[in-house]
C-alpha cells in the first residue's frame, strides 16, 4: 500500500500518511510516481547479453512485450495496459489508452508485461535484447527525475519507473538529429535497462561542453544536456566524407550514453550484402537445380564482381 500523496510505502489499514500528512482513500495523484521495487540483477554474455533480475516476494519488474527469455516458476506474468507506475491511476480507460498510444509512438508496445514473484522466496526472471549489442542498467536517481532516451531503447524495469513520450521541441533536431521528433522520457527512482548496439560509452559533460557525434550513435542523455544538431564543416566533406551533411551536437552539464553500432547502420550494411551477393551462384551442393532456378541470375552475378 502506497501513500495517494506522497507515494510512501504504508502499512495496511492506516488512515493517514506519517510521512506527509494525507489522507488515504482517495485516488492518487497522477502526477506521484510510486517508489519502485528495488531489485537485483546479473548480466550475462558481452554482445549477446542477458540481464537476470531476482525478486523479492511481492517484488515486481515491467518488460517490452516479447523481451523474456525465461522465468521461474513462482515469477506470475500478466499484460497490463500501462507501466505499472501508477501514473495513469485515476484517469480512467481513456487516460490509459491514451498513455498506451504515447508509448506506442515512441517504439514500445501498447501493452507491457508484468512479472511479479508470487512466491515465498527469491525468483528469478530474464530479459534479452532484440539485436546484438549491450544491456545498460541505470539507475535513474542517480541523474535526476529523468532520462531522455531514443525510441525502443527501452528493455526492463523495477515497477515504478514510468515510460512517456518525450517531443523534441528543436525543428532541427527533429528532422536532422536521426531520431526524429519523438523519443522515450523515463521518470522515476528505480531501475531500468536500456540496450543498444555495439559498443556502450558513457561520458559526463561538464557546464558548457559539447560533444559532436553522428546522429544515429546518441543513445540517452540526462535532462540537463540541450541536444541539437549542426551542419558538417562543409558541404564537400558532408556529401564524400561518409558522414552525412548533419552531426549530433550535445552540450554539458549532464551525461550522455552512446552506441558504436546503430540497428540502422547495421541493417544497412546486411540490406547492402544482400544486394551484392544477390544472383551470385552459390548451388555447389544441387548445381544443376541452381542452373535450372535461373541462369540469367548466375551471369549477373559474374559482372557485379
């Protein structure tokens, strides 16, 4: 039982919060994010990763649908139409169909997953990303209220970290900055992991810092951190230097996480060898069945090269 006010952990039956004073009964604010369960975890593998989370009973962790690898058995998993947070409490069916839509926007599912241990004893439950790359648990207290992250960077939680729509309000960042006008603001004081692609670095920027990246490398930044993007140093070097015409410019004081493999320059690069190798003859093993499938394809493949 939480307090409606202040978000408090109460024990059953009390009619008043010692924290702050109020009254229970009534529906809490919305606007409260209820503390989040406190959990342990483990990761696993290094460009593969896994992240085993152990809970406490009654404990409870909110997933991405589809993102569980396996649980056990006294782990009770349920579809909830929100994050578990209590931030929709009080708005009615329409208030969390709308909140449902916010997040869909930015990646995630309409519906999440709750794992809660029913069970007498610690329980253990496990997540994976959906592409190669690292699991970045964070802990969101530790760099204020807030975190800003790129759409689907989301993987797991404590319940009681609340997952919203973030607009970037800078027209150049928007349609220049590689992840759009919408991105992922995670509130609250618990866990959460992240993933991404490649490689991870985290850098803290110092008041008035900047750092230049490419647009697609930005992964999440604290709220502190003005993000905006600015044009290469000049129009030759951005149409031939590889880079594009744009870079992510990030300015201090604040952190900044980053990935050295996009999803999106990774299926770049398989939709480019596929194109390549595209009517290359490969029927060593059935040669007359590929010469059969199309011998025009197997000539091509002589003068791509």
């Amino acid at each position: 039982m939480f307090c409606n006010s202040c978000g408090a952990r109460l024990l059953g039956g009390v009619r008043f919060c010692p924290s702050c004073g109020a009254q229970q009964g009534a529906s809490p604010s919305p606007s409260v994010l209820r503390p989040a369960d406190e959990i342990d975890y483990t990761l696993y593998g290094d460009d593969m990763q896994l992240v085993e989370i152990e809970l406490d009973p009654g404990e409870s962790a909110v997933a991405e649908a589809g993102a569980m690898t396996y649980m056990e058995a006294s782990i009770k998993m349920d579809a909830i139409l929100g994050d578990g947070s209590g931030s929709d409490e009080g708005k009615g069916l329409m208030g969390k169909l709308a909140g449902a839509g916010k997040r869909a926007l930015t990646g995630e599912s309409i519906f999440m997953t709750l794992f809660q241990n029913v069970g007498s004893g610690k329980a253990k439950v496990a997540f994976a990303a959906p592409y190669p790359g690292k699991i970045i648990p964070v802990e969101i207290k530790s760099f204020g209220s807030s975190l800003i992250c790129q759409r689907s960077a989301f993987l797991c939680a404590a319940k009681g970290v609340s997952i919203d729509l973030y607009l970037q309000r800078k027209i150049g960042a928007g349609f220049f900055g590689g992840e759009g006008f919408i991105m992922q603001r995670l509130t609250g004081d618990g866990l959460v992991f992240l993933h991404a692609g490649g490689t991870i670095i985290k850098k803290e920027l110092a008041a008035g810092e900047s750092l230049r990246l490419d647009t697609g490398c930005l992964v999440a930044i604290s709220e502190t951190v003005n993000y905006d993007v600015q044009f290469a140093s000049d129009i030759k070097t951005g149409l031939f230097g590889g880079e594009g015409l744009f870079l992510a410019t990030v300015s201090g004081p604040g952190h900044v996480w980053m990935q050295s493999l996009p999803f999106s320059r990774m299926a770049d690069q398989i939709i480019s060898a596929r194109d390549k190798n595209q009517g290359e003859n490969k029927g060593f093993n059935n040669p007359l069945g590929e010469v059969a499938s199309g011998l025009g394809g197997a000539l091509g493949g002589l003068f791509k090269g």
